[in-house]
C-alpha cells in the first residue's frame, strides 16, 4: 500500500501554552555584536 494511504485523521492532546522560563533577552543578547528593539541585527548576505 502506498504510504499516504494509511495516514489517519486522529486529534493529539494539547497542553496548555505555560512560561517555564524567564525572559533573559537581555543577558543573552549582551554578547550579540548588534542588537537593535530587542531583535539581533545581522549582515546582509543576500542582494
């Protein structure tokens, strides 16, 4: 049998969307050469 031929629509359990972690942007964007709003700049590879 071909192998989309045996895929099964079945519903997975979701777990609820919890924080385990703090925000630490700033502690590990401190050594990024540049940062910029919060966000990491990098160069240009693509024209």
């Amino acid at each position: 049998a071909h192998p989309v031929a045996t895929i099964e629509d079945i519903s997975l359990r979701l777990r609820d969307d919890v924080v385990s972690e703090p925000n630490n942007r700033e502690a590990n964007q401190k050594s990024a050469p540049a940062v910029e709003r919060g966000l990491f700049l990098v160069p240009k590879v693509i024209e």
